[in-house]
C-alpha cells in the first residue's frame, strides 16, 4: 500500500509541474497590443484658453475651445467694418492645429471666390485674429502634450 501510494504521489508530483509554468510574453507582444489598444484619432484632453481651464468634461472642454475661437474671430472681422456691394452668405473653413507646445496656426483657409472677391482681405483677417489667440495648454493624450487639428466654419452673412 505504501509502494502504490509512493508511485500515485511520484505520478502527481510529475504532472503538476506543468500546471506551474507561465507563459513568456514578450515585451513586443504587450507594446503591439498597446499600440492597436489607443485611439489614435481622439485625445484625452483638448487644447484649452484660460476661460477653459476649469472645465473637467472632455465635450465641454471642446465646445469651449471651439466657441473661443468663434466668438474671437467673429468680434474680430466684425470690427473690420465690411462693407459688401450685395447680399453675402457663404461659409468659410479655417483648418488650423495646435501643436504640442501650444502654438495655433491655420493650415488652410478655404472660401468661395465670389466671396474672395467681395472681400479680398478677409483671409488677412481670419489670419491676424487667430495670430493674436493664444492657447494655454495643448491637447493630451496619455498624459503627453499632441499636436491636433480643427475645421472651423466660419459664416459670413450681411445684412
């Protein structure tokens, strides 16, 4: 009895080895997963404006980034005093980013030609309001400052 109880505990002690081992996993494996793992078109924070900075909600934080920026270029051109020879609605894209280390430019402005024509220096002034805007912190993701990109229509509308 005591030789068939020597050879069940031999038996066990072998076998269960194998349920002791881990499994490698390479530090490339972890890094792949992380990386399909982040959503790399959205951040975890926007850029914000020192009227921004309280907000703790990232859709908040967004639309007050975004109606910042509007509201500034809106009391901008209307200080401009256009004056056009017709009716004008039309709507202008500024494409502009902020970089990682909190600079706002513009990267495109597009309007229609009529448009350009009724106002030849609106683009001059979409530039020189954005120019005078000045973020106070850029977007995050993971903690790290990232550079991001906005289309903002712009309405132009006479009276």
């Amino acid at each position: 009895m005591t030789k068939s109880f020597l050879l069940i505990f031999l038996l066990l002690l072998v076998t269960s080895c194998q349920f002791f081992e881990t499994e490698k996993v390479s530090s490339e494996n972890v890094y792949k997963k992380e990386m399909e793992a982040i959503d790399w078109k959205d951040v975890d924070s926007y850029p914000s404006f020192s009227n921004c900075e309280n907000t703790l909600e990232k859709p908040e934080q967004k639309e007050c980034f975004i109606n910042t920026i509007s509201s500034h270029l809106y009391k901008s051109i209307s200080h401009e005093g256009m004056i056009a020879t017709r009716d004008v609605y039309d709507t202008v894209k500024v494409n502009f980013e902020v970089s990682s280390s909190g600079q706002l430019s513009i990267l495109e402005i597009k309007m229609d030609t009529v448009l350009q024509k009724e106002f030849p220096d609106l683009e001059m002034w979409l530039l020189q309001s954005i120019d005078s805007l000045k973020p106070v912190a850029p977007a995050y993701k993971r903690g790290i400052p990232v550079k991001t990109q906005f289309t903002l229509p712009v309405i132009i509308k006479t009276n």
